[in-house]
C-alpha cells in the first residue's frame, strides 16, 4: 500500500519526506478515517509513526488562504512538542503553512510574535496554551481539528484541569482525535467524554511492547545497580544508550559517578533551562554523548534515530510508563534491546509490568554482581507494626509551650 491509496491529495504526498516510502499500519488505518471526517481514537505502539497519521490529514484540511488557528496538537512536554512541530514543519512549509509551536521554556513574545503571524498549525503543551488563551492571545474559535498526542498522559490529573479549561474554547463540531501506546481503562471514560462517535483504530494489541525489542531482566542489589550499570556499558561499548531513573536528583548523582568511571555521560530534566535540555538532546542525537541519563521527561514520543539501548536503572512505579520507556529503541522497524535492573524492592512494579504487558519477563542475576539482599515478603497479611511509641516524650513534649524549652540543658563544668 502506499501514501496515495489513503485519500491524500496530489499536494500533501507531493510534499512528503523522501524516507517515507510507504506507510505504517496506524497511518494506513487512521488516515482515511480522520480524511473522512470522524473521531478517531487510536492506539498504536510507540516508534509506529502516530504523528504522521494525525498530522498529514490535518495539514491536508488546512486553508492556506486563512491566518488564524486551524489545527491544534496538545502534548505533554516540551521536548514533545518541539519534536511533533518540527515533523510537521518539514511538509507544511512546502504546501505554505504556518506551524507554530507554544511550550514553557521559549520566549512568550517570540511565540505570540509566530502567532500573529498567522499560525495555522499549533504545537502546544496545556500550560503555556492556556495561558495564551487567558490572555486572549491566541483564538481557537474556528479551530476544526484538535489532536492529543500521548493522550493517557494528558487525561491523568496531573493535566486534565487543564486539559478540560482548554477544550471550553474550542467548538463543539471540531473534530477530535486521541493517540497513545497506553490507555488505561480508568482513563478510556475520560477520552470517550471529549469526543463524539468516536472510530477506534488498533494497530497493536494495546498496552503491548514492540516485538522487535529483546528484552533483559538482571537482579542486583540495590546498592550495586550504578556499578552494574558501569560494568554493563563498559562491556558492551554501545555507541548510544539512554539510562531512565525515578527522581531528577538520582539523575545528576548518577552521571556524576558515571562520569567518575571514565563515561561520556550527560544528564537530562525537568530542572533544567530549556535551552540546556534542547542542547543536551542534541548532543546525545547527535551521538557526541554516549549515554544520557533521563527521568519519564523523555520516555513519550522521543525519536533518537536507530536508538539501540534503553537501560531502566529503576522500575517507574506506573507500569504503562515502562511500555513507552522502552519504545525509545527498536523504533521505524529497527531492532533494539531494552535492559532493567532490578532489586527486591521493585517487585510489585515488576508484577504490574508482567500484568499489563503479559509478557513473562524473566529475571537472571548479573555475573559479577551476586544477590545479597533479602526479598520482600509479599505473602503476609499482616501489616508491619510500628515501634512503640515513648508515651512519656510525647507528654513531655506536648507540656513545652516555648521553643526554648526544647534545647538540652548545658552540663555543669
């Protein structure tokens, strides 16, 4: 099958990169449909090509003759967003549209100055977007398309107040699209609410993890697992490997050690500038660093061309976000391999990826680095007591009504 089979105009496929030679099964699927005018949610596996299949049909319904918001795409983070618009750039500047993106971290007055200028494709994360519309900088009144990429992270309450303010300005007859790997069913009702006889499209039995990923399970004590890490990238010698960890601290603490043991290494985070994450990004797509170490900021949505490791040095404790964490390799059809260290203590993370997944998932000790640690008992009922209480320091304490009579006694000479 090819690009022209689906609908597209003689335009938009004239317009198409050159490494798009035919398309993947979600644009095959998704595209007519979104052509045709209805909803669609779709679910699809990461690195399977979800912003060509919105995008194109958007960028297809887009009239040039008129300069104000057409089209907008709503992401969860920066780097996202900066991904999707430059995508979308690379066809819309040849058809003559104006793709503007909105997102924390870039000047406001450049993004107004895009804006005004006659944006007709937005790129937005939803604090920066509602802020505009707030401000009444930006009009979503004719807005006839409205996609939300990684839709299961914008309908989770970290962003759905937001999410939900966003879609009172827009009409009721635009057309709405929904695209995620993960969606949980807690969320599907969520999803459902924003649209309206919705077609869903699968192209992946959801929640699944791409085939092409060979996946390695390795048990190790938790004090052992940044030494594990360096004895593995020291073996192996990958040209690229992109590290996740829990905790933005645990991020910089990593790289440093990491750093110590002679690794070209780099660290990545919401704590960061803007501009610092965007160079840091480049640099590691660029190959100029070895190893990036990461939280979930880059676990959605991320391309890294024919990136071949992603290592997990700790579970995320939501069993989803491992699914797109490991879609950063093995994506466009390339193999890849998807490493985690393991301790005790993340078993029951552990369980829910096997539950979600329904992969086995096999764990092996990691030669060199034996198991000490004791598991978890995770059989018992009975929950675990607290240390009794000092009812005598408690009375003690209550009875002090300054806090000078808090500090010790000085001893006598």
């Amino acid at each position: 099958m090819t690009f022209a089979s689906l609908q597209l105009n003689k335009s938009v496929l004239g317009a198409l990169p050159s490494q798009l030679c035919q398309p993947t099964d979600i644009q095959r699927l998704a595209i007519p449909s979104i052509i045709k005018g209805s909803d669609v949610l779709a679910l699809a596996q990461t690195g399977s090509g979800k912003t060509y299949a919105y995008g194109l049909p958007m960028l297809q319904r887009i009239d040039t003759e008129k300069k104000h918001a057409q089209c907008l795409v709503l992401v969860p983070t920066r780097e996202l967003a900066s991904q999707v618009s430059d995508s979308l750039k690379d066809v819309g500047v040849k058809l003559g549209i104006q793709v503007a993106m909105l997102c924390g971290g870039v000047s406001a007055e450049y993004q107004q100055a895009e804006i005004e200028n006659g944006a007709q494709l937005v790129v937005a994360t939803p604090g920066r977007l509602l802020d505009f519309l707030n401000k009444e900088l930006i009009s979503l009144k004719s807005l006839a398309m409205f996609a939300l990429d990684e839709a299961d992270r914008l309908l989770e309450m970290g962003f759905w107040p937001d999410v939900q303010k966003i879609f009172s300005f827009v009409p009721a007859s635009r057309q709405t699209l929904l695209f995620s790997a993960t969606l949980p069913e807690t969320l599907e009702n969520a999803a459902l609410g924003l649209m309206s006889k919705p077609e869903r499209v699968i192209a992946n039995a959801q929640n699944s993890v791409v085939e092409d990923i060979h996946e390695q399970l390795y048990l190790v004590n938790k004090g052992s697992k940044p030494q594990a890490l360096i004895a593995l990238l020291k073996q192996n010698n990958w040209p690229q490997v992109l590290v996740f960890v829990a905790e933005k601290k645990a991020a910089d603490n990593l790289a440093k050690r990491l750093s110590k043991a002679g690794i070209n290494v780099d660290s990545l985070h919401g704590d960061k500038e803007q501009a610092t994450r965007e160079q840091t990004l480049a640099e590691f797509k660029a190959q100029n660093t070895q190893v990036l170490i990461t939280t979930d900021l880059l676990s959605r949505g991320i391309h890294v061309d024919e990136l071949p490791v992603v290592i997990n040095a700790d579970l995320p404790e939501n069993a989803a976000v491992y699914v797109h964490r490991v879609g950063r390799t093995a994506r466009a059809g390339n193999n890849g391999l998807a490493i985690s260290l393991v301790c005790h203590g993340e078993t029951l993370a552990l369980n829910a990826i096997r539950k979600l997944t329904g992969r086995p998932m096999e764990t092996t000790e990691l030669e060199g680095f034996p198991v000490t640690d004791k598991p978890a008992d995770l059989t018992s009922n009975t929950e675990r007591k607290r240390p009794p209480r000092d009812k005598k320091a408690n009375r003690r304490s209550q009875a002090k009504r300054s806090i000078k009579q808090f500090k010790p006694k000085r001893k006598s000479n």
